[in-house]
C-alpha cells in the first residue's frame, strides 16, 4: 500500500518495509516546515505500526539527500523575530529534528540510510542516527554547523565521535568541509559504498532482508549497541542478558533453530 504523507515526504509500506522519501529534489532535499513535520510523522508512523518491521530513509533525486535546514525559510523566520522582538528562531530543533532522531534510535527495528547525494547539517545526522547506511560513490558529507555560526544538532555530537572518535569529530566540526563517500567510508561513516547508478537497487535490497529477518533480535540488537556505547561492560553484560532471554523466547528463533536443523531457509514472522 502506498500513503502520500505530504508532497515533501513520501511514505510507503510494501510487505513490512516502510521506505520513506523526503521529496524536495529542486531544493536539494532542504527541510522546510512541512517537510520536517512530514518527515517526523512518517517515522512515527513507522515506529507504531506493527506491520512494519524495517525502514529505509532515502531522498529523490540524484544530487542530495537532505542538505539541513532550508535556509532561505530561515533567514524569512529570523527576520519576523528582529521584528516582532520575540521568538526562537530554533525551535524547529525540539519541535522536529529532535523526535526526527529519536524516531530514527528508538524504533524497535532497523532503520537503512539509502544517501544518494549531499548529506549535510541535519541531513548529516539523520543519516547518521541510521542503523545502516548504504551510500552512492558520488554523495558527500558535511557537518555544515560552524558554516553558518551554529552547534551541532540532529544528534550529531553523539553520534558522530562515537563512529569516527572524539578528535576527527572534532575537527569535523570544527573546520566542517565535503568529504567525499570513499574518505566517509574510510573513517567509518559508511557501511556500503557502491556505484551511484546502483544505489536505489542496493538499499532496497539491505533493507529487504532486514525486514524479512528477525525482527526482535534486531531490536535486541539495537538496543545492545546503544546500552553499550554509554555504559560499563558489567553493566552491558547485563543487558545483553536480558535482550537475549527476550529473543530467545521470539518465534523467530525457535524458527531459526528448527530450520537449522532442518537444513532449511527459515523464514521469519517477525516476533
């Protein structure tokens, strides 16, 4: 079945993968008001219903996957505050990018990155809260904040020195510049890197397997990774514990292990 969330975002569920597109090509995939709200609805979305069991988060066109914030809507809304004397020209960060992250890290099934061309500020970080990013040879990266006197957000300062390490994230941030997908892939910000022409077909098939995959041991997974970056092995010990009782009670590994046995494909229910 096919749910046009709105123009800017395009919200799909075919055989419980949820692709999402953000859809501004012309603007290089920016986030104006309507894309933002689209985009957060359409992960909710996907975290709650349960016929979903992975999504892939990609973009149209060839030549961005989202560039940030759209900035000529920014500079409109820091405009109308100098003159009216009041406002936060950054709300939009508690109000969308923040449960546009959260969405991302706390759905409990994976989510792919399918990056097709410029991933910067806020774009960046979506991408980077993904579970898996599988990128065109011809996209690039950069963390854009300092560029336009601003903080990182969308997750950025979390996320990023925990796949590249404090002093690259640093200097990232710091000086910020377009890295190509071979340095990105290098320093660890990618998990596929494969020809452009091939990028559509390739995420759709990373995230067709996880969505015909075991969907609790996913989540446990997930939740294993984002325990352990902040906490002490013995503490990680006992979380994996825990996930690991509750995948092991799942459908899917009784399936798993009668499959084994059997030489056979198991093929998964998802719980």
């Amino acid at each position: 079945m096919a749910d046009h969330v709105a123009d800017t975002v395009l919200y799909e569920v075919t055989d419980g993968l949820a692709t999402i597109t953000i859809n501004r090509p012309d603007a290089m995939n920016a986030m104006n008001t309507a894309a933002k709200v689209a985009l957060r609805d359409a992960l909710q979305s996907a975290a709650a219903d349960t016929a979903v069991r992975a999504v892939l988060l990609t973009a149209a066109g060839s030549r961005a996957f989202c560039v940030g914030q759209d900035l000529k809507e920014h500079v409109a809304t820091l405009t109308a505050i100098r003159e009216s004397g009041s406002g936060n020209a950054l709300s939009t960060v508690q109000e969308h990018y923040n449960p546009v992250v959260r969405a991302i890290t706390e759905m409990e099934k994976p989510v792919v990155a399918g990056v097709n061309g410029v991933a910067a500020g806020a774009g960046f970080g979506f991408a980077l809260a993904c579970d898996y990013r599988v990128v065109a040879d011809s996209a690039s990266f950069n963390t854009s904040f300092a560029g336009v006197a601003l903080t990182a957000d969308s997750g950025v300062s979390w996320t990023l020195p925990r796949l590249i390490g404090q002093s690259r994230a640093a200097d990232l941030l710091l000086f910020p510049r377009s890295i190509s997908a071979q340095d990105a892939y290098e320093l660890g910000i990618v998990n596929r890197l494969v020809p452009a022409a091939d990028l559509a077909a390739e995420a759709l098939a990373v995230a067709r397997k996880l969505a015909d995959g075991p969907t609790v041991a996913y989540a446990a997974l997930k939740a294993s990774l984002a325990y352990g970056a902040g906490h002490t092995l013995s503490e990680t010990l006992e979380k994996e514990d825990e996930l690991q009782t509750k995948a092991g009670a799942s459908e899917d590994h009784a399936i798993a292990v009668q499959a084994f046995l059997d030489k056979a494909k198991p093929k998964y229910l998802g719980r």
